[in-house]
C-alpha cells in the first residue's frame, strides 16, 4: 500500500533564536517584578563577587615562610595549605610512607567508579570490591610484602574518611536491601526485628551511635577483647547507614507493580530467585538517587568520627591550625578541606545521573 | 469424575467480610478447553487465580493432577511448574529482553541447561509467530506482541494446565485477533487444558468444550457452547448475554 498523499505539504518548524537584547528584556526585564529580582541579583554580585576574587586570588600569598608574611598581606593565606596539606590530607601517617595511602585513594576511588561499568554487573563485582578492599587494608596496615607495619591509630586525613566512607557504604548497603526484604517479609519474628531494627537506628543521631559503640560497646565486651576504635567507629556507620539503605530499598519494592510479583510467582520461581532476578533489579534502579543521595550523606557525617578522636579529614585540619607559627587561617583550611569534600560529593552525584542515564537507555517500561 | 486434573470442591473464600467465591464446585478433565464468563466483580478471575495460588482460598479443596493445594509452598511451586498463567497486563519483565524473560522460568525452575532453554523458547517463539522480536525488550513491542510473548513464556514450562485471565482485555482492538489465533492454535493443537476468563465470545464458540456463567461468585450455568448462547436456562444468564451479545 503506497503512503496516501497529504492535502498540505509537510514543512520545516521554525525556529527563531533570539538576539541577546530580546533575550534580556524577555528573561530578565519581562515583569515588574523580575526587572526588581535582575537589579537585586547584579547589585549582590557587584558588591560579592570582586571582593571574593580580590580576597581569593587577586591579593593572595601563595608562598611564604611563616605566618607572619602571611598577616601583613589582606588576602588568603594559600602559602599556610601549601605547608600543611601533607598533614591535612594524611594525618600523622609516617612521612616517608604516604605514598600508601594516596594509593588507597586511588584504589577505593577507582573501585567505586568501576562499578559504574555495566560489563562488570554480574557476580564477580564482589570478587572485586572484596579484593580491592583487601588490597587497601593490606597497603594501609602493611607488615606485609615488605611494607612496614602502621597501626591504624595514625592513619588520618583523606585516606581515613575514604576508608569510612567506602568500607561503610560497602557493608551498610547489603544490609541495608536484607533489611528491607526482611521488614517486607510475612514471617512476624523477622519482620518485627527488622522494624525495631530500623525505627531505633534511625530515631538516634549518627554522633550518639558513635559514642555508644565507641564506650559502651567494650562494656559489653569480656575481660581483655578490646574491638579497634576504627572498627568501632565503623560499625557505628554501617549500623546507622543500613537503617536508611533500607527504607529507601524499600520505597523501591513497593513501586513494583504486584503483578511482577504475580508473573515470577506463575513460573514457579521461588522466593529468592524472584527477588533477586525479578524485584531487586528492578527496584534498586529505581531508588538510585535517593541511594546515592544517602551515601553522599554519610560521606560527609564521617566527619564526626571526630568526636571520639579519630583523625579524620576535619580533625586533620584542625591540628594543622594548633601550629603556634601559623596562627589565624581557619578560613583557608576550612575552605580548602570544604572544597575536598565538594568534589567527592559532587563527583558522586554526577556518577549517579550517569548510571540513571546509562540505565534508563535500553529499558523501557 | 475422581481423576479429574482439575477439582474444586465446594471452595469458598472471603476478603474480608466479602464473600467472593461461594461453594464452587468444578471438575476439568484433561484437555478440556473452558470459557468463563460473567459480569465484573463475579469472582471469576479469583476463581483461576486460586488454581496457582496467586490467591488463598479459606474453605473447600483444590486438587491439582492429585495434589492438594495448601500453604505449604514446596507443594505450592510444583503446582505453579505445571499450570501457566497469562495476563491480562501481560506482567512481562521489563528488564529483560524478550529471550531472556521466556528461557527464566526453563533455566532457573526446570534447571535446563541455557542452549537448550534458548532452542526451546525460540520454538515457542516461532509458533506466537514473533521470532525476530527476540532480542528486543517488552517496552519495545506493541500490545498484542507483548501478550503473544507471555503466552510464549507460559508454554516455555510445558505446563499442564493455561489459565487465561482477560488475555485480550488490554489490547486494542487490531490486536485482539492475533492473540485469539494464537490461543485457538494452542486448542487446536490438541491436549492442552485451558481455562479462560474473557469477554469473546467468538473464541467461546469457536474453541470451548464448556461455558461456565459465573455472578456474585457462584456458578450459575455450565453447558456446551452451542446450548449455552443458544438457549441458556437462567435468567440471570439471559441477561448477561443480552447485554454483551448485541
């Protein structure tokens, strides 16, 4: 059958882009309103933003030998990171050593952006995360391979909130998805752990946890087990992030439909080869965002380990402040360490667009 | 009839306080082909649905190929391996491309090895007359292919017994055709026993050794076709065919 022919041509749309001058009185200048908005937002950039470049970059030191250079000048102290930024982003790792761990933050880093990489989704990802990590504990601690042995008291900086981050992130989100398949469960003694489980972690704030596990945890430990305050601490951010994966995984069992449920249960599959082939998938794609959101999260609260004295990126930069020859540039290092932690984070939610993005390509609902 | 594959005996089930099913009793023979019908909110399609288990009757026996149907779920997933169930929403797994959903059940339940399950389904798959779709994902197929594939996916178990929930009901119209061929070749195939919830009553005639007339969750009428449309017993019967045949 040939295509019957139209009673009006098709022709091109078209399409008109604006010359900058309509552009500004369509966009900026249209109401009242907007034109009062547009003039507010110049005049807060006007009076902002070169005062921020001249303090930033425009008077900044970028090299000195002490402190006091750094105070005759009115800008930043930049000279003040250049100094410190070994003690900041490793703590009071051994000098000579330090390459170990910033090695380790490439592994971990390179660890979590290779499981971005769909070929590598089938079960040797945990034959991966596991070897990884392996490898990160046995670089970090060494005493083995020649390496010489570094107790984990003076890991600090980066290297020991990635570490936190990464660790807790990998340990909490399986639990997290046993929980929520658990509180989802008909079998009332599982289902009723799981919900005590939940409600009570997350009615407690993250700090609280730490310090239970930090001192009431070897309470409960017989005479002479002493656990390490880093294992300690870690178990206090898997246990508080596991509560939230949970909820979240499960917000995404719900928005299955129950008629997938119905479709694995009409081929005879049993409970858990329709929960791992059928649901989870399904779900877990589903609840990326809020997944990722939650680990950008709990990469930052890592910063409390703070409280019960462990070295951490923010502890590190306050000892870099106690340095009696550098006195006064809290700002400098603040912003410095803030920008650390921005680029993690915001590295962390563009790799979660791009996994959604990745996903949603081939599969259509 | 005591060998009966199918028997219902005088089941009965609430939601709640609703009394859904009310003393069903039902016998199907191996390789009958029935058809019930009946207005919305009959109980029909909880009728089929209490075949596999997909919902739990509170009174009475099932009996399916000789075993009793109850809680027990071990008994439960053999039941499940040979009665197949299709759709009306399909229920597809979006995830999956169209091989993949159908060699699941075959490699994962039925334990095949993948090469032979693949040979199988795209057997199946050429018999639903789709055989070039099998690389794509179910959003990518229309309706009518989609719900061919889930009758696909069903005869992948080789089970006994097709139940058929409104399989045509989703589908736009163009569509309905393809679908009822592909069940009317499955009947005619010989020896598969299917129970068929649906409002076509073209395939009723066509392909059914029964009607069953179903409302307010009793049984109202069973008969063959032909006795059936043409001279059915009860009023209530009348009525419905009055307002569906026109």
């Amino acid at each position: 059958m040939s295509k019957p022919t139209l009673l009006s041509p098709t022709r091109a749309p078209t399409t008109a882009t604006p010359t900058p001058l309509v552009w500004i009185r369509t966009q900026l200048f249209s109401t009242p309103g907007n034109a009062l908005l547009t003039i507010l937002s110049v005049w807060l950039l006007i009076m902002a933003v070169p005062a921020l470049l001249d303090w930033a970059f425009l008077q900044a030191k970028y090299s000195a030998q002490s402190g006091q250079e750094c105070r005759e000048v009115e800008g930043a102290c930049w000279a003040f990171i250049a100094e410190k930024h070994r003690l900041i982003l490793f703590g009071t790792y051994p000098y000579e050593q330090q390459w170990r761990p910033l090695v380790s933050v490439f592994l971990l880093v390179a660890l979590v952006l290779m499981s971005a990489w769909r070929r590598l989704w089938t079960i040797w990802l945990f034959p991966i995360w596991i070897g990884g990590l392996t490898a990160v504990a046995l670089l970090m601690w060494g005493g083995v391979f020649g390496l010489t042995f570094v107790e984990n008291t003076l890991w600090g900086g980066l290297p020991l909130t990635l570490i936190l981050a990464t660790f807790g992130v990998a340990l909490a989100f399986p639990l997290g998805v046993v929980l929520a398949l658990g509180r989802r469960s008909e079998l009332p003694a599982i289902k009723t752990i799981c919900v005590v489980y939940i409600e009570l972690i997350r009615g407690v704030p993250l700090i609280s946890l730490l310090f239970m596990s930090s001192v009431m945890l070897p309470l409960f430990l017989p005479e002479g087990v002493t656990i390490d305050k880093l294992l300690r601490a870690l178990i206090a951010i898997v246990l508080f992030a596991a509560a939230y994966v949970a909820e979240t995984v499960r917000g995404g069992l719900q928005a299955i439909s129950k008629g997938q449920y119905e479709g694995a249960d009409s081929l005879g599959l049993s409970y858990w080869q329709k929960t791992r082939l059928i649901i989870l998938p399904q779900a877990l794609k589903i609840v990326i965002a809020p997944l990722v959101g939650i680990f950008i999260s709990m990469f930052k609260d890592t910063s409390l380990v703070v409280i019960i004295g462990i070295f951490d990126l923010t502890l590190a930069a306050k000892a870099a402040l106690t340095d009696p020859a550098w006195q006064g540039f809290s700002m400098e290092v603040y912003i410095f360490i803030a920008a650390i932690y921005f680029i993690f984070c915001y590295s962390m939610s563009k790799y979660s667009q791009a996994l959604e993005k990745r996903l949603a390509v081939g599969q259509q609902h | 009839m005591a060998d009966a594959l199918i028997q219902m005996h005088h089941v009965n089930k609430w939601f709640g306080k609703f009394h859904v099913l009310r003393d069903i009793n039902l016998e199907v023979a191996t390789g009958e082909r029935i058809v019930i019908c009946g207005p919305s909110g009959s109980g029909k399609s909880t009728l089929i649905r209490c075949l596999n288990r997909l919902e739990e009757h509170q009174q009475g026996d099932i009996i399916i190929d000789g075993m009793t149907l109850t809680g027990d779920i071990k008994g439960v997933e053999t039941i499940r391996r040979e009665v197949g169930m299709v759709f009306q929403h399909f229920n597809l797994f979006p995830h999956l491309t169209v091989l993949e959903n159908l060699t699941l059940g075959p490699i994962w339940v039925l334990k095949t090895p993948k090469a032979q399950a693949e040979q199988e389904a795209m057997t199946y798959l050429e018999r639903v007359k789709i055989p070039e779709q099998a690389n794509k994902f179910p959003g990518q197929l229309s309706g009518g292919q989609q719900q061919r594939v889930a009758i696909a996916r069903s005869l992948c178990m080789n089970p006994k017994i097709m139940l058929f929930d409104e399989p045509t009901s989703a589908l736009d119209p163009e569509m309905v055709k393809e679908v009822l061929d592909v069940m009317v070749g499955l009947a005619e195939q010989g020896g598969m026993t299917m129970l068929c919830v649906t409002h076509e009553m073209g395939f009723a005639r066509k392909v059914a050794n029964r009607v069953i007339f179903m409302d307010q969750g009793e049984i109202i009428e069973e008969n063959d076709p032909v006795s059936f449309f043409d001279h059915p017993q009860s009023d209530r019967t009348k009525l419905f065919l009055s307002q569906i045949l026109h």
